[in-house]
C-alpha cells in the first residue's frame, strides 16, 4: 500500500469539513406550529393560522352551502369609514366601517372586512337581506373573524340565525384573524335570517372577514 504525506494546511481542511458535517447531520431546522384564534362562548370552535399561514373556510360540498359573504366585493375593493351599501347585508342600528386598501387596514393582506363598531360612537347591527329557510337537520355557522387589533380592549358581538341558534363571541382586541364556527341543530321546519349586533361603542370593534352557513 502507498502512503501519501500531504501537508499540514491539507489535514486541518479535512478535520474541518468532517467536523462540519457531523453537527451538521445533528441539527434540527424550524419547525411548523398551529395556532388557536380567540374563542367565543357557547360551544364555538376556533382555530388560527399558525407560522403565517392565513385562515379560509373549508371547502364543503355545494348543495351544503346556504349562504356565504367574504366581503372582498364591496365598494370595489376599497375601504371606506361608516359604510352603508352592503350586497347581502341590511345595516339595521348604529355604524359598521368597510377596513382595506385605501382606508384604516389592521389586517393587511386581507382584502376588504367590516369593522362591526364603526366611526359613529354607534356599535352596528347587521341582519342579512335574505330570510334563509331551514329544514330539520344540522347546520353550522362559520366566521374568518378578528379582535380590534387596534385599541386595548376586549370587544362583544351576539350572533344569531333566526330564533333557532344564538351566541355571544368575546374577542380580545389582538386575536388574530381565525376561522369560528358554531353548531346547532333545527328541530322543525323555520326560517330566519343571520343577525350581527356589536355591543358597546368605543369606534374600534371585532373584525370579520366572511360569514357562511351551512347544512351538516
């Protein structure tokens, strides 16, 4: 067998790169986390996106959906203080904002979403312009839903469909947008519409992003 005699400068290269190798083979990279978004009362769900990721409504079949709004298609696009011109909604007390581009925008990214305590002094009341039938079985209500994320605070909103399901949803002012959704069961045959009434009136509210209602 030959021997080779390589210089001094040569073996410490090698001892190095062998070094580097072995802590690299140890190391470990980022990991990937899930978040839980602020949480309403009353059996509701809610889950965050974690490392960024951005929450969506799961996609269900469509014959289950009766109603769904992500709000993006309001007024072009573009955010406008004490807003009054919804496609799907009636503004029946008090003042709501249109937040995005173009206007106060706490959740960049997101397109247009309703403030529901708007710049009025006047938290806002919203009931669909759609009075929704609703046959016995099982449903769900789901939201993309935020705190304030502008002002320290925690912010109160009721919800309801018609006299058959009815929650009330505390948001502390920095939850993250989240995905919400409520189960409840109809009984018997009824119809009603979906109500949004903001408590209080400090001008800074929960911010939503989408309304759906389904049939489980």
């Amino acid at each position: 067998m030959k021997y080779v005699r390589l210089p001094v400068q040569t073996l410490l290269l090698f001892i190095a790169v062998a070094s580097f190798a072995a802590c690299g083979s140890d190391a470990t990279g980022p990991g990937t986390g899930g978040g839980t978004g602020g949480g309403g009362s009353g059996g509701g769900s809610g889950s965050g996106g974690g490392g960024g990721e951005v929450p969506t409504l799961p996609e269900i079949p469509p014959a289950a959906q009766i109603f769904t709004d992500d709000i993006d298609a309001e007024n072009g696009g573009v955010g406008q203080l004490n807003y009054d011109a919804w496609a799907n909604w009636n503004l029946v007390e008090g003042c709501v904002d249109l937040h995005g581009p173009g206007s106060l925008n706490p959740l960049p990214g997101n397109g247009v979403y309703i403030d529901m305590d708007g710049s009025c002094a006047n938290a806002g009341t919203m009931e669909t312009k759609t009075t929704f039938d609703l046959a016995v079985g099982d449903y769900t209500l789901e939201f993309l839903i935020a705190g304030n994320n502008q002002e320290a605070g925690a912010d109160t909103l009721d919800v309801s469909v018609g006299s058959v399901m009815s929650e009330r949803i505390v948001l502390d002012w920095q939850a993250p947008l989240a995905l919400m959704s409520y189960d409840f069961s109809v009984g018997s045959d009824t119809s009603g519409k979906i109500r949004l009434e903001h408590l209080g009136g400090d001008e800074q509210g929960v911010l939503i992003d989408a309304v759906r209602l389904r049939r489980n």
